[in-house]
C-alpha cells in the first residue's frame, strides 16, 4: 500500500507532494477534511513504534494548551492525535508497510526514493 496522509492548507506538504511527482498508485488523504480513523492511527504507530513519534511538538495547539508542561504519555498522544489533525506530524507517508514522517529533507529523499523504485 502506498499513501500520503497530509494537509492541503500546508504550504510545505505541498511542495513536497510536488516533489514526490507522480503520483500514480499512490492514495491521498487530507487530514483536514477527512480526518484519520483509529484504525489508520493504529497501523502508523505500529510501524513508527509509538503515537509519539507521530505527534508535531511544533503545533500551535501544543503551545497554547502548555502541554510541554505536561508529562504526556501513549495514551495522551493518541488522544490528542485523534483529536485535532494539527498534532500529526506531516506528512505521513506509507510505502510497503514503511513508514516516512515528517518533512526533513532526509526523510522526503528517502521516501522519494522508495516510491519510485
């Protein structure tokens, strides 16, 4: 299975949707409009090892709820992930049960290149 799950508001998911040029096979997912499934959250903390190395650290949500101030747990990021779509980190890609977070430029080469061989 090959998807992106992003936000189409995101000037960054964007320029790297463009940058992952084509798209064929590949299924996407806007957060915002179509928020993600427990069952979706699920699958990509199974292959990321955790809800926390899913969670955006650099939300403005994390920041006006002080929730650095709190001791969070699994539980919390899941919670929170589910919650608000702000708190996933984007985008997350899905290749072959792989799994690519975040818009590093190691990260989007690294997906680029799976996706295209």
């Amino acid at each position: 299975m090959k998807k992106i799950y992003y936000l189409s508001t995101c000037d960054t998911c964007k320029r790297i949707l463009n940058e992952l040029k084509p798209l064929n096979d590949i299924e996407i997912q806007d957060i915002k409009s179509e928020p993600i499934t427990v069952e979706q959250l699920k699958e990509m903390r199974n292959l990321a090892g955790s809800y926390e190395a899913l969670f955006s650290k650099r939300a403005r949500l994390y920041n006006e709820r002080k929730l650095k101030d709190q001791r969070l747990e699994e539980k919390d990021y899941e919670a929170l992930l589910l919650e608000h779509y702000t708190f996933l980190k984007r985008p997350v890609i899905l290749v072959n049960n792989q799994i690519f977070i975040g818009n590093s430029k190691k990260v989007v080469a690294s997906a680029k290149e799976i996706i295209h061989t």
